[in-house]
C-alpha cells in the first residue's frame, strides 16, 4: 500500500510539476508575445513619426552634403577652404581600394549581404560585446545605418534616446538601401562619415593626416584612418600614436581575415610606423591665410553681384583659382619668420628690463581695458580692484616664443604687455606686367595676430620719396641738378623746417644723390618747389587711392599709407610710367568643373609720367641699391638680380620700410609694432634698412636660387638712351655747387630758390612754365647775375 501511494504521489508532484511549467512557459510566451506586441506598436508609432518625421524616399535621394570650396594657387597647389563642414565629396573610383576593403572588414563584413540591417551581427554582437565584454567585435550597426546616423544625427528622447534612435536608423538605412545600390551607399558614408577635428569625409581625412588623395592611401594608412571610426579622438595618430597603431593593427587583423590582405602583408604592414605627414588647410591654416580673407572678400563679392544668394562659397563646393605662386608665398613666409624671430630677439634685448612703452602709459593702460578678458569683468559689473585681481592673477597662456607656440603661466596684465610688446610685419609681391599678386604676408602668425598689416595704414617715410622726385623731374628738374643740403626753415609752413636724420646739413647734393641717400632737406625743397598738391596728383595716379595731406610734410612720407597701395604704385616705376591694378582672384568654377566666373586682365592706369621721367627714376632707384640705404642687399645678401628700391624709417623710428623691384617683380615689406609709440630707441636698429630691407633680401635670396629667377631675376632694366646718360653722370655729393660759376662763387650766390620767389610763386609760374608742363631751366645770363645778389633765406 504504501508504495501505491508513494508512486501516486510521485505522479501527482510530476503533474504538479509540469502543470508549474507549463504556467511559466505561458506566462513567458505571454511576455514574448507582449513584448513583440509592444515592439510593434513601439517601432510602428515610431514609423509613423510619433517620435519626428521618418525622412522620406523622395528627400534620401536626393541627398547633398556640404562640400568645401576649395583655393588653389597660379601653379595648382591647394592654399585653403571655406566650408561649414570641411569635406570634399569625390568618387568611388578616386578612392583606395584600401579604404573600402578596410571600412567593410572592421564596420561591416556582411555589407554586400544584408539589406541595411544585419540580424546576424547583432546576435553577434549581444553575445560577444554585452555577455562577453568583448569591445574589439565592434558594434552591430551596418555602414547603411551609420550612414543614416551621420545623415541625421541623433536627438535627445530622454530615456527612450537609445531605442527610437536605433529604430529611426533601422528604417532609414532600410530606405537607403531601397534607393541606392550598395557602392553608392559606401561612396555616401566615405563621403560623409566625421573624422573629428571638424573634418569630414575621407578624401579631407587622408589630405588631413598623410598630406595626399585618399586614391593614394597604403593599406596600412587606410586602416590607420578607418581605425578612427571607433573613437576618433581616442584613435586621433596626431594626438594618440599609441593608441592609433594599436587600433589600426586590429583593423590590418581584420583585413587579413577577410581575404583582403595575406598573413604575410598584414605583418609587413603592422610593423610599420604611422608615417603621418599632417597638414591643416583652411581659411584660417595654410600657406596664405591673410591672403585667404582677401580673396573670400572678393569671389563673395563677384558671386553675389552674378548669381545672388543662390551660390554658397561654403557649401558649394567651388573651386577658386588665384594669381598667388605656391612656391614664391612659401619664400615670403620664410623670409618673414626668420627675419621677425630674429627682430624680436633684438627687440627684447634692447628693452631689457624695461617697458617699452616707457614715456608712453597710456599705450599700455589702453590695451589693458581693450583688452577681452577686461570687458568682460567689466560687463559682469566688477569694480576696479575686483577687475584687476583677477587681470593680475596667473593662468594658462600661450605666446609665441621664437615662432613657435608655447604654453606658460602667466597673468592676463602681462599677456597684454607681451602682446604689444611684439613687431608685426607685412609683405607683398606682384607682378607689375599683370597686376598677379604673387605672395602675401599679412603678419606673423594670423591664430594669434588676424590684422592684415598689407592693408594696415602707416606712414610710409622715405618709400614716398620718389613720387617727390618723380614730380620735381616731370616740372623741370633733372637729376644732376643741385639742391642745397642746408636746413631752412619754411615761414610760409609755419616755419617748418626739416632736418635730417644724421644731423648732417653742409653741401649740395645733385637730385639723384639726395634720394640715393635719402635727404630729408632736398626732398622738403623739392617738395615745396613743385607743391604738395601735385606731388600728391602724381602719387594718385601711379596706385595711391588714400586721401594724403596738402602739407609740404607729406614729401617726407608722413601720409598715413598701405603697403598694398604702395605696392601698386610703385609698379609705375617698374612699367615705366604707368601703375596697374593688382589682382587676387582669377576664376570659379562650380563642383563639376563649370565656370561660374572669370577675371578679365588687369587694367593699366592712366600714365603717372612721362617714360623719360621713369627711366630717370629706375636709374636713381637702382643707385639706392648700388650704392645708397639699400646697399646691403649687394653686400650682406649677395643679390645679383637687377633691383630698383627704397627705403623708410618714420618718426622715433615707428615704422621701417622697404620697397623694391626688378624688372619682372615689385615687392616689399612693412615692420612694425601695434601701436607707434612701441619701437626701437635708436636709428641703427629702428630703420627700414635694418627692419624691413632684410625680408625683401632673404626672399629674392630664395628666389634666385629657384627656378623662378628666370622670370624674375634674370631679366634687365632698359638702358638709358645715350642723350640721357649725360644727364646722369655726376657727383652725388659737393662741398660747393657745381652749377654756379666763377663770378657766382665770387658774389655768395647760390641757384637756390628763394624766399622772394616763393612768396611771387603765383605771378612766375605762368612766365617759368613751358608749353609742354616743363620749366624754364635755360635762362639767360644776366636773369642768373641777378639771382646771386637775391637775398638768401
């Protein structure tokens, strides 16, 4: 009995038992069916846009990323963009082999097999990545899902951001792959997938990080990049090497697993170093970054004036050609920074231990309260003392030191000193026959100093003295005519009297002496004699547009100019009479290669004087670098090439400048700080010869040992016609004036004009001018007896 009711029992527990499980498994096949149910209405509401708008068939075909405009050089070398997103959206067939046989073995082995959702990889990945903890197997998103989720990144849905961000990208890559076939799919993604850095794409990328076309990618550069993807500041190979080849290994493992490489070729290329050749271009980074903003100025102007708001400069994907030679820029960077670096150098030296703003407060007290960091204290209503606590207080800076970026500690206060402490420096080459600007250097470094000093307006000194002489040759004068080097003083200026520089005032100097050596008593005279006003005329038609003063001060360049308007004025001097207009901007075309606009050649202005005046002013110029100011460029720099130039220095020595040209080149520099009142105590070390001239010198050192010196240096002034080298064959200098004879030497005359001459100029000029404009220089010999006993000044 017993054991019937044991086995009873038994059946009874197993009835029990099974009946148990049979709950459990109803009540998980409830949960099941639930939970399918409750997905479908979920990924249904989220179909039908509960959670925003699912993008339509009709929008997914007709997709346009923003591709950066792109400029490039006279000689095709790319020198910058402007874009919102910094891409460039090439073909499959302009892109490595590499990079697609990367992307599919570490992103998507199944890519050609699924049709945008790979179930198969994500059972993999639940298994391998979120039970195991394996995170080298990668996520379980398809290229065509992640390429929805660049296409359309992801929104905020609180704690329900994860699930409807994975169903939008489900339905959508299910869209894409109804639309587009699977090689367009991976030209979309390569095309559009971010590499951080504000980069996106992968022709961006491989010109980013290797300096080349990703059509030019090696498999283990391509898996460098690819590599990225995971994490691409966490793989970034500039900024984590270590950690960039230890990811790019895993995807060349992944490569040979898939048949795309041999066992033997993925361990020749792990053993390799990334070998990156990282460059930056944008409007901001680049070789002309100054010359960037120009011609963004320009190409916005000519598309707006043809097309109105219908082209986009970054967005488009435009490609915009300029007059710029890539090789001459990097010359003229190069000149620039050696020459500033060692400037600054000297500059600190001098001032060691002292302000350099010393008898000038204000200058330092000015950029104090201009200051950001200033302002905005300010704007947070802080007083004084609270606003200078926190100025005083050190924090992480960084300057530049010998060129070079560094980070220190320092206060806000003295951050504004070191900034005005710095010199700056312009540069600008063109070609006076086209009107091509060939290299631009707006300053230092445009991260830390964006003000273009090519545009800044300065008083240019001495650089102006040649319009003076230019003018005084066209109303009469001629080169070996001798001016007094005395000092006078101009009552009719409110007794202005200038004075030169190295204090000398005895003899005479012949007029092409006098610019050779830049005398500041002759050009006054000069200036005088023939008028401020004309001298300005002539300036403004050779190139200088600046309104200038009508002072007889502005003979000695005290007009506040730019380096650009000198620039195109001086290529007067370099064509012979006649300035031309500088040009930037050659072409665009649209993405397609479709022109959208083109320059017409650049116009030639109006003669500024005659060509016998400019064959005067190319010779005396070119005696300036012979054997004037500018002689060192002979001497220190070895030059060869035939020049023309002048130097500058300005008041308190604020400014040095230097201007010069060859037959096929006019460039020159501008060196100086911020603010005027910052500057060198001493003229040895303040002038535009020791400043400025050395930039022009390092750059035509590079220039004649390039290829580029058959163009521009290997080319000659024209010669003086035999009937003007008379004309020119004189002293510089003389103790007495050659133009006087016996009997003037004898009775204290001199040729000089005189104070009764100015004071009549009204009544004489009309009888002392010729027909042709010239004056009269042929009197008679009693008219100069009488001059010799007209009262000195």
């Amino acid at each position: 009995m017993k054991k019937k009711n044991n086995s009873g029992g038994k059946r009874e527990q197993a009835k029990s038992s099974g009946r148990l499980q049979i709950k459990v498994l109803k009540f998980f096949l409830k949960l099941f069916l639930a939970g399918i149910a409750f997905l479908a209405v979920f990924l249904s509401l989220v179909y039908i846009g509960l959670f925003g708008r699912i993008p339509a068939e009709e929008e997914l075909a007709k997709i346009k990323n923003f591709d950066a405009s792109e400029v490039y050089s006279a000689d095709g070398k790319m020198i910058g963009k402007y874009y919102i997103e910094n891409r460039r959206n090439i073909e499959n067939s302009n892109i490595s082999e590499h990079v697609i046989n990367a992307l599919v073995a570490t992103e998507d082995s199944r890519f050609f097999e699924h049709k945008g959702l790979d179930y198969i990889s994500m059972g993999r990945v639940l298994v391998h990545s979120v039970l195991m903890g394996d995170k080298a197997q990668g996520g379980g998103s398809t290229i065509s899902q992640q390429l929805a989720k660049n296409l359309y990144p992801r929104r905020d849905y609180k704690f329900l951001s994860l699930p409807v961000n994975k169903a939008r990208e489900m339905f959508t890559a299910a869209r894409l792959e109804g639309i587009y076939t699977k090689a367009e799919i991976l030209n979309l993604y390569l095309n559009t997938v971010p590499f951080g850095e504000n980069i996106y794409g992968i022709e961006v990328a491989a010109n980013r990080f290797f300096n080349k076309s990703s059509s030019r990618l090696k498999p283990h550069e391509a898996a460098t990049i690819i590599g990225m993807l995971a994490a691409n500041t966490l793989y970034n190979p500039r900024l984590h090497p270590d950690r960039s080849i230890e990811r790019r290994n895993i995807v060349l493992d992944r490569m040979v697993t898939q048949g795309f490489l041999t066992e033997q070729q993925g361990r020749e290329y792990r053993e390799l170093p990334l070998g990156l050749n990282y460059r930056v271009l944008d409007k901001n980074n680049g070789p002309a970054p100054y010359f960037m903003e120009v011609v963004r100025r320009s190409a916005e102007k000519k598309l707006e004036e043809l097309y109105g708001d219908s082209i986009n400069l970054y967005r488009d994907g435009l490609r915009i050609y300029t007059t710029l030679n890539a090789q001459l820029q990097e010359f003229a960077n190069e000149a620039v920074q050696n020459q500033m670096v060692r400037l600054q150098q000297d500059f600190n030296r001098h001032w060691k231990n002292r302000n350099p703003w010393e008898g000038h407060p204000e200058i330092y007290v000015t950029a104090l309260k201009n200051s950001s960091r200033y302002q905005a204290l300010k704007k947070q209503g802080k007083n004084e003392a609270e606003i200078m606590d926190v100025m005083e207080t050190p924090v992480s800076t960084v300057i530049l030191e010998d060129g070079e970026e560094r980070t220190i500690k320092m206060s806000p206060a003295d951050s504004v000193a070191w900034a005005i402490s710095q010199l700056h420096a312009g540069f600008l080459a063109v070609n006076p026959s086209d009107g091509a600007i060939l290299a631009w250097v707006g300053g230092t470094n445009f991260k830390f100093f964006p003000y273009d000093h090519v545009l800044s307006r300065r008083q240019v000194g001495s650089t102006f003295k040649p319009f003076v002489y230019a003018t005084a040759i066209e109303e009469g004068y001629e080169p070996c005519d001798y001016i007094s080097n005395e000092r006078r003083v101009y009552r009719q200026y409110d007794d202005w009297s200038p004075s030169n520089s190295d204090g000398e005032h005895d003899g005479f100097y012949s007029l092409q002496g006098a610019l050779i050596n830049s005398v500041n008593t002759v050009a006054a005279e000069l200036g005088v004699e023939t008028g401020p006003h004309d001298v300005i005329e002539l300036a403004h038609d050779a190139g200088i547009d600046s309104d200038m003063p009508n002072v007889p001060s502005v003979a000695l360049g005290t007009a506040n100019l730019s380096l650009f308007e000198m620039i195109r004025a001086y290529t007067a001097f370099a064509n012979y009479g006649n300035g031309i207009e500088l040009q930037s901007l050659l072409r665009i075309e649209d993405a397609e290669g479709k022109l959208l606009y083109e320059a017409k050649p650049a116009e030639l202005r109006d003669a500024a004087f005659e060509e016998r005046t400019a064959r005067y002013m190319v010779h005396m110029l070119q005696g300036v670098v012979e054997r004037g100011t500018a002689r060192s460029l002979r001497s220190v720099y070895g030059l060869k090439t035939d020049l023309a130039g002048k130097t500058g220095t300005t008041q308190d020595n604020a400014d040095g400048w230097f201007i010069g040209f060859s037959p096929g080149l006019v460039a020159g520099a501008w060196v100086g700080a911020e603010s005027p009142g910052i500057r060198f105590r001493t003229t040895s070390m303040g002038q535009g010869a020791y400043t400025a001239l050395p930039v022009f010198g390092r750059f035509m050192q590079k220039v004649e040992n390039s290829s580029l010196s058959v163009g521009i240096g290997r080319r000659s002034f024209y010669p003086l016609p035999e009937e003007l080298l008379a004309e020119v064959d004189c002293p510089d200098f003389s103790e007495e004036d050659p133009d006087m004879n016996f009997f003037e030497r004898l009775f204290g005359g001199d040729r000089d004009k005189k104070e009764k001459d100015k004071e009549e100029a009204a009544s004489t000029d009309s009888t002392d001018v010729k027909n042709d404009g010239r004056k009269d220089k042929s009197k008679s010999l009693l008219d100069r007896m009488k001059d010799i006993f007209r009262k000195k000044e």
